[in-house]
C-alpha cells in the first residue's frame, strides 16, 4: 500500500484477477417468500422498464474516484464489471408448491396491477423440493419436502438440483442467497468445528447441522457462493469457511439490515460522534407477515434478538466510554399482528444524557416494508458476491457488513456495525479492485 500525501488517498496494486462478467449468472433462494419474490419481481420490473431499481447500491448509488475535484463519478454498475440484469435467472426451494407468481400474490407486498405484467417470468418459477426440518422451523408446515433420509443425501440431492437449474437454464455462475425462515437459535457446536467433523456429521444426521447448512454446503461444494439474509448460524461456523475457503469461494452474512437496525446504526454512531450518554433504548414492532409468524416462535426470535442486540454494544464500546455507554438498558421486541402483512411498523424510545447529565428523548417511528427493504440488498449481494468470486476474493467477505446486522468477521475480529464505515469499506474495496486510490477524507490540500 502506498501512501500518497499530496492527494489524501492511499493507492494499491491493482487486482490483476478481476474476469468479466459474461454469460447468464444464476440466483439461488432457499426460501420463495415476501423478500426473494419480491426481489425477482422487481428485477424483472427493471428489465421490462416499469420500474427504477431504488435501494439498491449497485444500480443507482456513483462511487467518487481520485481527488475532489477530478469530476469522476461513475456509476458503480459502470465502475466494476457485475453481471447485467437481463443476464439474472433464478432458481428457488420452499417447501410450498406455489410459483413464484402465486407466492408473490400470497405474500401481497406488491400490487396486483404490478405483478399481473409479471406474469410470465414469475409463474415459470417453481420451487424445488426443499430441505426441512420441523426442530429448526416449527410453526409452519409445508407439503413440498424432500423425503426425511440421511442430511449427507439431502445435501447430494441439493447438488443435484444445482447442476440441473444450470444445465436448464445455461447459467455461467451461480450464487445463492438464503431468503428462507428463521431458524431456531443454535450456537456453534463441536461438529461446526472442521469440515470433516461437519462432513462426519452429515452422514450420521447430526441434530445440530440445520437444513440452512445443508443448503449451504450443498452450494460450496457445487462451487457457488453463498449468503446468508437471516440471523441463524449457516456458514458462521468454522467448517463451513474452512470449505469456503478450499474452493475458493466467497461467503456472508448475517441477516438483512433493513429497518429499526439500520436506524440503530445510523443514530447510535451519532450520538456516540457527540459523546452523548444512553441510558435505555426500546425498540418494539408490528408485523404480520410469515416471517412474523415464524418469529413468534421464541427459538427462532432468539436467533432474531441475538443478531439485533449486538450492533449497539459494539458501536458504543462500553468499555472505552463506561461514563458513557456502561449501563445502558436495551430491549427489542417483535409482535406477529397480522392486519399489517409486510408493513412493519417500528417504534424506537431512545433515553439519552448530555451536558451535566441532562436527560432527553428520541422517539423514532418508522412505518417501513419488509420487503420492500430487503429486495433491493438480495439483488446487491448476489451481484457483489459474483464480482467477489471473479476477483478472486474467498472466505469471509467483511466489506459486505454493509448489507448485515450481524456481520461475520474473521477469527478474533469484531464486526463493524457503523453504516458509514461500512459504505467506506465497501466503495474503497471496490476501488481497491479496480486500482484507484483509496479515499481517506484527510482533505488537508
Ligand atoms: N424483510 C426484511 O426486512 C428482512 C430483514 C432481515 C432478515 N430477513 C429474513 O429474510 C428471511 C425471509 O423473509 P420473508 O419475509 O421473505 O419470509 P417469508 O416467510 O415470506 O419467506 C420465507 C420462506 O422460506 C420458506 N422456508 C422455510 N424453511 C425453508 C427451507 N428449509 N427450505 C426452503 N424454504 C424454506 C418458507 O416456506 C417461506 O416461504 C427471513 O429469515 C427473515 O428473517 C428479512
């Protein structure tokens, strides 16, 4: 890394190994619910000129490139090579037998008048027979299931639909995104440890490896990359990186940023820039969509509570600022209330301290869309992960924290939750792999 004083930017080599992105790439969902029809409908919106694809980095956001006044501020679908939207096709599991289409009218995000010219492409959607299990999902039931046999056959069947969906739809690439349920809170367990400990596990049906993991190894093996948009374990766990990083592949997670968590990460960074203290912060919801649903099952919310309560303790760093951040009370709640479907409805309380110790108030009431949040970050980190794979990048991928409450991090690191500090790690590896200088703000010309 050079360090280049006049310009308050830091240069590196450029990445030699950043291949074109020709040909079809393929996206894999376990799990056709609200988010992944959601997001397929609107891509296809986009590729028909009905809509404009809001939200989502990849499409709309302009990268800045040298010094200030250099002018140069290309798109980032301009500046790195992501596969096109008309180049998507996608593929999916649930353990519904509705079509896309049909799952999209159930799910009732988008208007009739919308998904009706949507028709076509989304019908020709189908779900393969997935991979369940009731002790990791329990409130819901569904008929289009995988016989029960051993996790190590489920997983080769798994393999055999990928290479199925490639071989019918010509896909070059492929990724896959985990759009399914929540499932029940796991924490790592001693056959997560090494992938032969995992593998070992498959084939005597361990009861800690879950149907997300079996998904996911499925994919790695098959030589795909694969992200995770809900808080459970699946490959934050040593034997699914360890694969990860044999093939090559690049891997993230956990669980969509959406709504009161992309708050909490935008306000707590604020208030900890003024050094002001927070005594309490509540957080509650309303939602009735399915994923409500299955949040009501206290398991499942666990892994839900765990991903959401983790990002104000690290930005506030209790330890370095005890006057501060020492005793701060923190709760958040979900409620299942079905009148609103997919439109959440979240009330923060924030009690923060300034000068003297002055008490005051924040209250933050954001009336959002599941959904409509989440799609346009499914179509961002299938295209980032596919550029990732072509830059040669495996393992874990820190600079797609942006996108998660819980981002996974390398061994002994700890996650970075502040979303401008993840919008920089973001744009400053994409320069990275194109060769431009690094941006650092010095601005001291
Ligand atoms: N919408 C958001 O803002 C947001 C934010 C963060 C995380 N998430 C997560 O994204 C996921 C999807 O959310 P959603 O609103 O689309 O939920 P949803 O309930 O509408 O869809 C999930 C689908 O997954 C299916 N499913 C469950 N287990 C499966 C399995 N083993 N294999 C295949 N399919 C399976 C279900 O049948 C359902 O159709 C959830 O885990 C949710 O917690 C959503």
């Amino acid at each position: 890394m050079r360090y280049l004083g006049s310009q308050h930017t830091l240069s590196m080599e450029k990445n030699p190994s950043l291949a074109p992105a020709e040909g079809k790439l393929g996206i894999l969902v376990p799990g056709l619910g609200a988010v992944a029809t959601t997001f397929i409908a609107g891509v296809e919106a986009v590729k028909r000129g009905l809509a404009i694809p809001i939200g989502s980095l990849t499409q709309m956001a302009r990268i800045r490139l040298g010094k200030r006044t250099d002018g140069r501020n290309p798109r980032i679908g301009e500046f790195v090579p992501l596969a096109q939207l008309k180049d998507l096709v996608f593929g999916g599991w649930d353990i519904f037998e509705e079509n896309a289409f049909e799952s999209a009218r159930k799910a009732a995000v988008l208007d009739d008048s919308l998904l009706s010219q949507l028709k076509e492409p989304l019908s020709n959607i189908r779900p393969m027979k997935a991979v369940f299990d009731s002790e990791f999902v329990r409130t819901i039931r569904g008929p289009n299931q995988m016989p029960q046999r051993l996790k190590k056959e489920q997983a080769e069947a798994v393999m055999d639909d990928i290479a199925g969906f490639e071989e019918r739809t010509g896909a070059e690439r492929m990724v896959m995104i985990w759009c399914g349920s929540t499932e029940v809170y796991h924490a790592s367990a001693a056959v997560h440890q090494s992938l032969r400990d995992f593998e070992c596990g498959l084939a005597t049906n361990h009861p800690d490896i879950s149907p997300s993991q079996i998904y996911a190894y499925a994919a790695l093996r098959s030589g795909v990359p694969y992200a995770n948009g809900a808080p459970h374990l699946t490959v934050d766990a040593p034997a699914l990186v360890e694969l990860a990083r044999e093939r090559g592949l690049p891997i993230a997670g956990k669980d969509f940023k959406t709504g009161q968590t992309l708050m909490k990460t935008v306000i707590s960074p604020a208030l900890k820039a003024r050094m002001l203290g927070l005594s309490g912060w509540f957080s509650t919801n309303i939602l009735g969509n399915r994923d409500g649903e299955v949040l009501q099952d206290p398991g499942s919310f666990k892994s839900k509570e765990t991903t959401k309560l983790a990002a104000l303790d690290q930005i506030l760093q209790a330890d370095l600022y005890p006057e501060l951040y020492r005793d701060f009370f923190h709760k958040v709640c979900i409620n299942y209330y079905p009148p609103r479907g997919d439109a959440k409805e979240g009330w923060d309380n924030i009690d923060i301290f300034g000068w003297l110790g002055y008490p005051m108030q924040i209250k933050v009431n954001f009336l959002c869309r599941d959904s409509i949040l989440a799609a346009p970050l499914v179509l961002d980190l299938a295209l980032l992960l596919d550029l990732a794979r072509r830059a040669g990048m495996r393992g874990i991928q820190e600079w797609l924290s942006f996108y998660f409450k819980a981002p996974m991090t390398g061994p002994g690191l700890y996650p970075e939750h502040d979303l401008f500090i993840q919008l920089m790690k973001l744009k400053n590896t994409l320069r990275w792999m194109r060769g431009e200088d690094l941006i650092t703000h010095l601005g001291l010309d």
